[in-house]
C-alpha cells in the first residue's frame, strides 16, 4: 500500500473538486460528475490522515475474534474515511470507454440502528473509492417524507395541494425508516444492484425486515425490497417489499417458518441478460434461486391482491403488510394453482435444510456456483458452496454429486472436503468472515468480498480474497498473506493469479492417470507421470506436469502437479492428489490394535481412523479440569514389532498439544517405561508432529503414549500411527495395519459397515440392504498396509443374491488392473464361493459385486496371501530436457547423470530420434541433442531407461510447448 505524500483529508476533497469543476459535462458519464460527498467528521467511523493511495489489496489476517487486531484493516475511502459499504456488491459497467466499479453496501455509519441508507462508492481500479454518498436513502423520522424536497420530488409524497399523501407516506415509512425507537424501525441489509440495458434502469434489491410490532423482532418481516434509479448513484425510488416463491410444503423444514420469508439474499445477471434473485427462505433453512421479470422489479408470477395478509400493524389499519407501486404482488406458493411459479422452471431451491445464509452467485465456465454461510449470527463459520450446470436444475453441495459430504453440516466437511470452500483456514471461519458477493476481474479470477462483522457497527471491516477454479469446477480460496508471506505478505493483486493457470473453462484429469499409492523412498520423477491427459469441452490432450512430491515418510502424501499452460489455460493449474507412501514389510500397527485412552474413551478410536487432519481425540474434561498428563494405549492380541511412532496433533482453537510425549511398552501385562520422547513446542503455529524411534525395543503386545504438557490446555491428538514389522500372511483381510472400505453399507434400522467382513466372526456381518433398495454394483475394498502376493478370495453370502464378483488389484506402481477373475459367479445364499486368480502382488485388492434388484450380508471375506519381498534395486539416474532454437527450429537436449554407484547403459528416446549410451560411470553425465526440424513443437516427454544387468529403470522427462518464431 502506497500512501499519497502531503495530500491530507481536505487536499483531496478540494482536489476532487476542482477535477471536477474543470471537466466538461458532456466528457463525462453522468455518475462520474458526482463530487464525492462530505461526511461529519465525528461521525464515529474510523479515519485517517493522510489518504492513503492503494494498490493492491491489503493483506489480512485471522488472529481470533478475542484478538485486539482483530477488526483490521479498516479501508479508506478518498477522504480518509472507513468505507461504509457493508454486506454489499460491485456493479462494473463502463463510461466514456473506461471500466468503472460501483460499491453498493449497507451505511453503518450509525451502526445496527438507524442506517442512513445503501451507500455508493465509485472506483476505476477496486483500490481506491469515492463515496457519492447514500444511493438509497432511508429516514430517521417520517416527517422527513414530507419535509425533505429529496423525499417530495422523489416519491411525490404531496398532493396537489401540498398536503401530505397519508396511506402513501404510512407505507414508505414502514420500509425507510430505521429510527430504534419508532414502533416499527427497519433495516436494510445485503443491498445488490442490477443494470438493465432493456429499461436503461438501475435496479437495487435489499434484504427489507424490521419490526411488526412494537418491541418486536427486528427480522419479523423476512422480505426483499426493490428499488430503481436512472443512475448508478441514485437516487433509488422504493418500488415494492415482498415476500417471494416458496415450495408449498415450505414448513418441510421447521413448522416456524411463515410464507414467502425472504433474508439474506443476492442478485445474479445471466449471459443472456435474464435476472434472478437468491434468497434464504423458511428461517434461513432452504437457499432459493428465483427468475425475476424482464425489468427486474418483481417476479414473474404475480397476483393483485397481497397474498400474505392485509390488514393492520399494531393500532393502525394504515400499514398492509407488502408494498407495490404497481399494485402486483408475487404468487406465493408453487401449489399448481393458475399463475403459479413452478419449480425448475421460475425457481429452483439450491438447498433444502441447509441452514444457510448469506449467498453469493457467480459463473465460470458455464457452470453456476452459489456460496453460502452458515446461518451463525455475526459470529463467522467454515463456508460452503452448490454448483450446477442449469440456474433452475439440481444444485449440489461442492462439484461431486452424492459423495460423503453432500448432505452433511457446512461445519462437518473437513479440509479438502468437497464442497469446503476455503483452505488453509485454521480457525475454520473463511479467514473470519461472511460472503457478499464475488468480483469477477476475468476468466478465472475471482475475488471473493466477505464482512468481518462487529456486530453491524462501523468499524466491521472487508476480506477481500482471491479464489481459483481447479479441477472438475472445484473452488479454493486460500489466504494470500499465509499462503505466501515472502510474496503477498503486504498486499495481492490480480498478478496472484498469473501461475495459477487461469482460463475460462473446466477442465479434468482422470484419477487412473495418478497413481494412487508409491513405494517409500521412491523419485516423484520416477514414480509420477510426466504427462497429464488433460479433458477440456469434451477433448483430451496430454499436458506436461511438474510434480511437488515427497515420498520420505510413511503414511498418506499430498502431491501437487503443476500443468503447463496450453492454448485455453495460463501455467500453474494444480493437481491435488493423496496417495498411500509403502513399503514392503512395514505396514502401520495401529488399526489392528485394541485403542484405550486416560479419558473420553469414545473417541480413542479416532487416532487410528487413518484421518492425519481431521479431529482426533482430547483429554477434556468438564468443569474446566486440565489433566496435563494423559495417555493412549495400544494393544495386539499377538506380539508385534514397531519401529517408529508417530503422533500427529491438531490445533483445537488454540495450541493444543503436549509439550512432551513419551512412550512405554507391555511386558508380562505391565507397562514399562523407556527413555524414548519427543518435546513439542506449545507455541508453533502449525500443529506439530512427534517421531518417536522404538527400533530399539523389544517385541510387545502393546504400546502406551504418555501426554503431558506444561501449560493450561487439553491435549488434542488427530493420529497416531505405529509402523513395524508385517505379518508374514494368511487371511490378509486380518493382518494388523489392514483396513477395509466399501462404497454402500446397511444403515437402515442397523448398521452392518465393511469392518464386520475382516473382524474375525461370523456374527457381525457386512449388508448392503437399504430400504429403498441398494446401489448395483457395490465395491470393497482392502489396503493391508504393504505389498502381499495374493491369488485367491473366499467369502459366504448369507441373504441376498448377488450375481457374480470381479477382483481387481492395485499394484507396486499404485495403478490398479484387473486380475484374471473378472466376473466370478457367486454360490447361493450360504455356500462358500471361492475365486481363484493368477498370483498378483497387490498394495491393495478391490472386489466388485454385482447386485442388480438384490443385496448381498456377507460375515467374513477372506483374502489369502503372503508377504511380498522386495526386488533388488533399479539403476537411478536424474534426467533433465532444455530446450533451444538453431537456425529457427526447436532443438531438445536431454541430459542423463548416473548418480547410482555402478556402470550404467543409458537410452534416450524422443518422438525426434534416439541414442544409446553403453556404458556411463557413476557419477558422469551425457547429452543428446534431439534436432526436431520444427519452428514449434507441442509439450511432451522424453523416454530415458538405465540398466545395470540386474535390473531396468524408465522414466519420462516432462518438456512444455516452445516456438523459435
């Protein structure tokens, strides 16, 4: 942030003036000719002097809302001023050939009560804005209707004989005025603002609630008002406040909710100029997405008569309860009666029972997306967000329709969950902030506007963030200042989104062209593909990927590739991956342990759930009792032999971890204490992970974590994991560090999960029985921790029929394939059905059922096998491509050096030509230059084997797209 050097407060009102004043009329767009206003200095809002002069948007962060820096940083407008613009929008539209921004928002320049109106501000950049003042005006007393020539001239509140219009003055004083203390004090909230090229009319909605009775809640109203002007700045002329569309079982949700309820609430203009309004609805449980009329000021289907109540407000018969310049009132209900709105066709719920507020609408790459906070009052919560191809079709939570997340709390979804909005947000409260609206800068590039509320009072302040389309349409929104505080520790801008590969369109990657699991230790170059085939509007091409991998510690690893940018797309589109890091012999001995705890007992099992980021286990305790020394046990029903612990923790709010951990292990029943810990430090801001090395204990039928902390706070574990020695075989089903899955388990009336098939007894089985009836096919699936050799699968279907079972196998390489058993008929209902298959060696085995009009109960499957050795080493070599340009054509030369510690035959093959190299010393390095003949070459790979006698390597080297002319 830059600010201007001697320019105070009254130098830039006065230097606005004068721009003003010596600018013809006729060169300026009307809007633009308005000075900006002059404010009271003791207005309470906060100011500044000098003005600053922005050039980015400034940097946040998320302390807590306890936190003294919390409510910063305030935004100064043009004089100094804390922008007013609250729960608002930008409009962007263009002047005299310039691209101007227009900020409506709520004025809290009085705080919650008594808001003066929607404020306007104008900017030509998004940094700097001028306050034009109030667009929308409210009052203070009705008086004002009658007394004030603005009220007069606008809304023609006098007859002919100067004498106030009564009825008329008594309604608009129901909407505008916000006095506290007057019996029926209203509010705007949420103000949004259409331009209508058809009309030439500006048209702002706003969520209009207040009082109905005296004393009464300030949200009993529950409408949307409208208003229209023939200038961006105003003046708008209230034209009607409605109730809107709801379903006709609109109390589905809760029998509270009262008919056309209209709250939190957005506007969105189509391509084709079609308008709608989205708005929460049945006490803020449904989210509605509605079509407006051709001039925006009202629905489509509307009625004469006021379709909620007439009649009177406390004493008086002078108030109805909507209001309508034209005398149409919307048609309430979708009962199917004459004129009625009819869903998927004039409305369309985007969620039903969400709870849901706050919504912000905005389209890329012909898909809709609507975000939406929890309704949580002023205090912030882990956002959310629907997608759908069709405005008025279904709408889904995220972009993946029916998976694990789409029906559960905003608040449940966990850090890259689909449908989770935000990441990197620690405190789970979108970076402390509630959405607006979203700024559109071009195709793909969004910015997020969010309120960072103090309770409606002036000095609430703006999260403005950046958000990227990634793969398959999904959004991430991440905060710039954390993310990267070496480059946007001071402030971001649009060039954030130069390498993060930025288009117009969606685009995908298939999940088979990753591999899903990779061996400890293994080369990201080696063990990851060069290329992606990337799908774009149906097409698919191979993209050149760069990978950020680590395959140094067991456990699951989060991958990154970096695609290369293409004729639709920047460079830097990333690829997000989880894959299972292995080796052969190890496998993680937690799981198949029997798990205690010092305290809450329930939840001790959540350590083992294979979740290192989600929610684990605490030692809380009521009363605000602070053990400070807990533990967690782990015991086998046979001797086992770990290796390495480690404890993952995770930030609960605060830094709650323990500041040593150590461990003990069982011996003849009783716990023995060892001289093996690890010290964590209470103050990281990243929640730490401790390694324990226990190589160097005997083998034992159990393990004890002891916690302990210095400080004053509950110690909170998300996971901990035991790596050692594998068994040796038998039902791989049963080995410890095995876990199991299946894609539809029985939950009605009881659950029978895909644990009950691998627990050893007959008597807790495996269902896919439903009610409705059960999905065809069904999956399970089986991760034994290591790599076994496996060859044939055993289990008895007890009810049900099932057709036939295929088997598939997920190899060394982490792809999967299908076995030589691909559809296996299944014996009848209680006869054993053995598959046999040619011998593979799997990292995991995946069985497919099928169930068409059936289901199947299965007690145990068995999978036999035995532990796989590991082969002898491959040859390693690092390999490079760079490209250059001879005489205007491409040449690529790859380069090959043999860091292995043996001599080496190299080959190096490209679409342009190949060499061999028959014997490279350790530690030499050899060249080829590959002429391709070509003034421009597409991005592809080259093929580079080693061998050494005993083994080959083949990798592919990634290189992007190059022109020479």
């Amino acid at each position: 942030m830059r600010v201007k050097a001697g320019l105070g407060i009254i130098g830039a009102l006065v230097a606005a003036a004068l721009v003003a004043a010596s600018t013809p009329a006729s060169a300026l767009p009307a809007a633009a000719a308005v000075v900006a206003v002059v404010t009271d200095p003791a207005d309470g809002v906060p100011r500044t002097d000098p003005v600053p002069l922005y050039d980015d948007y400034q940097a946040l962060a998320d302390p807590g809302a306890s936190a003294a820096g919390y409510f910063q940083p305030y935004w100064y407008d043009t004089q100094g001023r804390h922008i007013q613009a609250h729960g608002g929008q930008i409009v962007t539209t263009q002047e005299n050939g310039q691209t101007v921004y227009y900020w409506y928002g709520e004025d809290r320049t009085n705080g919650y009560y008594g808001s003066p109106g929607v404020a306007v501000y104008r900017s030509t950049d998004t940094y700097n804005w001028e306050n034009l003042g109030d667009a929308l005006r409210g009052v203070s007393d009705n008086a004002e209707l009658t007394t004030d020539p603005y009220f007069v001239d606008l809304y023609g509140t006098l007859d002919g004989a100067g004498q106030p219009k009564t009825d008329l003055v008594q309604s608009l004083s129901y909407y505008l005025n916000t006095d506290q203390n007057w019996t029926y004090s209203a509010i705007f909230e949420r103000p949004k603002v259409l331009y209508n090229a058809k009309t030439g009319k500006w048209v702002m909605w706003w969520h209009a609630d207040g009082r109905t009775s005296a004393g009464g809640s300030m949200y009993a109203r529950s409408m949307a008002a409208v208003a229209v002007a023939d200038s961006p700045a105003g003046p708008f002329k209230m034209t009607g406040a409605y109730r809107m569309y709801n379903r006709s079982n609109y109390q589905a949700c809760t029998t509270s909710a009262v008919p056309g309820q209209a709250r939190d609430m957005t506007v969105f203009q189509d391509a084709d100029g079609t308008a709608y309004i989205v708005y929460s609805s049945e006490e803020n449980n449904s989210l509605y997405v509605s079509k407006l009329n051709e001039d925006y000021t009202n629905v489509e289907h509307t009625t004469t008569t006021d379709p909620v109540r007439t009649g009177s407000f406390g004493g008086s018969a002078s108030y109805t309860f909507q209001y309508s310049e034209s005398g149409q009132y919307p048609h309430l209900f979708a009962d199917g009666t004459a004129d009625a709105p009819v869903r998927g066709t004039d409305f369309q719920i985007v969620k039903e029972c969400g709870h849901l507020e706050a919504p912000a609408m905005f389209t890329h790459g012909g898909k809709y997306y609507v975000l939406a906070s929890g309704a949580t009052s002023w205090a912030p919560n882990p956002q959310t967000y629907y997608s759908a191809d069709d405005i008025l079709g279904g709408w889904i939570r995220g972009v993946q329709s029916g998976d694990a997340y789409e029906n559960v709390s905003y608040s449940s979804i966990p850090e890259g969950g689909d449908g989770l909005l935000s990441v990197g947000d620690v405190r789970r409260t979108t970076f402390g902030s509630q959405s607006t609206n979203v700024l559109t800068l071009g195709d793909g590039k969004y910015v997020y506007m969010g309120d960072r509320w103090n309770e409606g009072k002036s000095d609430s302040t703006y999260v403005w963030l950046p958000i990227t389309v990634a793969a398959n349409g999904v959004l991430e929104m991440r905060n710039p200042a954390t993310e990267d505080p070496a480059r946007w520790g001071s402030g971001w801008g649009p060039s954030y989104w130069d390498d993060k590969g930025v288009g117009g369109k969606i685009w995908s990657v298939s999940d088979a062209a990753i591999p899903s699991a990779v061996r400890l230790g293994a080369t990201p170059a080696k063990a990851l593909p060069a290329t992606l085939p990337v799908t774009v509007d149906g097409q698919t091409h191979d993209v050149a990927v760069t990978w950020d991998a680590s395959f140094t510690a067991l456990g699951s690893a989060t991958i990154t590739g970096i695609l290369a940018g293409d004729a639709d797309f920047g460079p830097g589109r990333r690829v997000t991956r989880t894959v299972d890091v292995w080796d052969y012999g190890v496998t993680n001995l937690a799981p198949g342990a029997a798990v205690t705890a010092s305290s809450r007992s329930d939840l001790a099992r959540t350590v083992v759930d294979l979740n290192v980021k989600g929610k684990g286990w605490d030692d809380w305790l009521s009363g605000g009792v602070y053990p400070k020394s807990s533990w967690l046990a782990f015991d086998w029903t046979s001797t086992q032999r770990p290796r390495t612990i480690l404890v993952h923790t995770y930030r609960d709010g605060t830094a709650s971890w323990p500041s040593t951990v150590k461990v003990q292990y069982k011996a003849n029943g009783a716990w023995v204490d060892t001289q093996v810990s690890a010290t964590l430090d209470q103050t990281a801001t990243v929640a730490p992970v401790a390694t324990l090395d226990v190589s160097s204990l005997p083998a034992t039928t159990g393990i004890r974590v002891q916690l302990q902390t210095a400080t004053n706070v509950w110690q909170s574990i998300s996971e901990v994991q035991i790596w050692g020695d594998a068994s040796q075989g038998g039902n791989v089903c049963r080995v410890p560090g095995a876990s199991v899955s299946a894609s539809f388990s029985q939950t009605d009336y009881s659950a029978f999960p895909a644990t009950n098939a691998c627990d050893g007894s007959t008597s807790t089985p495996w269902s896919t029985w439903a009610i409705a009836g059960g999905p065809n096919p069904v999956t399970f699936t089986l991760l034994p921790g290591t790599a076994y050799e496996v060859s044939s699968v055993a289990f008895t279907n007890g009810e049900g029929s099932p057709k036939t079972v295929g088997v598939r196998y997920r190899g060394v390489d982490g792809v999967w394939r299908d076995t030589s058993a691909t559809a296996a008929p299944i014996a009848a209902a209680g006869t054993q059905t053995t598959v046999g298959f040619t011998p593979v060696v799997a990292t995991a085995v995946r069985l497919t059922f099928a169930t068409p009009s059936t289901y199947l109960k299965i007690p145990e499957i068995s999978v036999m096998g035995t532990l796989a050795a590991a082969p002898p080493a491959l040859p390693v070599v690092e390999a490079s491509v760079e490209q250059r340009c001879a005489a205007g054509k491409v040449v690529l030369v790859t380069s090959v050096t043999n860091t292995d510690d043996t001599v080496l035959a190299v080959d190096v093959s490209s679409p342009f030509g190949a060499k061999s190299f028959t014997a490279v010393q350790p530690g030499k390095t050899v060249s080829v230059a590959s002429t391709t003949k070509q003034a421009q070459v597409a991005a592809g790979s080259i093929q580079v084997t080693a061998a050494d006698g005993s083994g080959t390597s083949t990798s592919q080297v990634a290189y992007p797209a190059k022109s020479c002319g």
